[in-house]
C-alpha cells in the first residue's frame, strides 16, 4: 500500500470499530454485550473489541458472517444505511 492508502485506512478503522459498537445498541440503550456479539460471529471477545477500539478491521469472513446475520455490511464498511 502507498502512503495515500495507509492514511485512508487509518482513518476508516475507527470509523468501522463505531459502527459495530452499534450493533450492540438499539434505541440508545444497549441490547447486547461483546460476548454475545462475539459469539454469533464466532470470534473471541478479544477480536471484537480490537474491531471496536479500532486496532484492526473485521476480516472477510467476520463481514460474511455479519451478512449471514442480516448486518448490512455496507453500512459497516461504508456508513450507507
């Protein structure tokens, strides 16, 4: 990746890490907790917290398993609702 890339990746990873801490809530009110969420995309807690806190992005097959759960991975990847 050139510089261009690596800035604009790093700017994303935050962005994502918000929109999945949304998935917990519902209304404003938290609905769900990491571990739940962790479990039905069959990662570790860990791995998703790291998504949230914007340390790394959801891979290919954390999205598709988000998609098999009905999560508009658009909106995830892109903030198209």
């Amino acid at each position: 990746m050139n510089k261009k890339q690596v800035k604009l990746v790093k700017q994303m990873v935050p962005t994502i890490g918000r929109r999945v801490l949304g998935l917990l809530y519902e209304g404003g009110k938290k609905k769900h907790t990491q571990e739940y969420l962790a479990k039905k995309l069959q990662i570790s807690q860990g791995s998703l917290s790291d998504i949230i806190n914007g340390k790394s992005l959801p891979s290919a097959t954390t999205l598709t398993k988000m998609a098999i759960l009905d999560i508009d991975t658009s909106y995830i990847l892109k903030g198209n609702a």
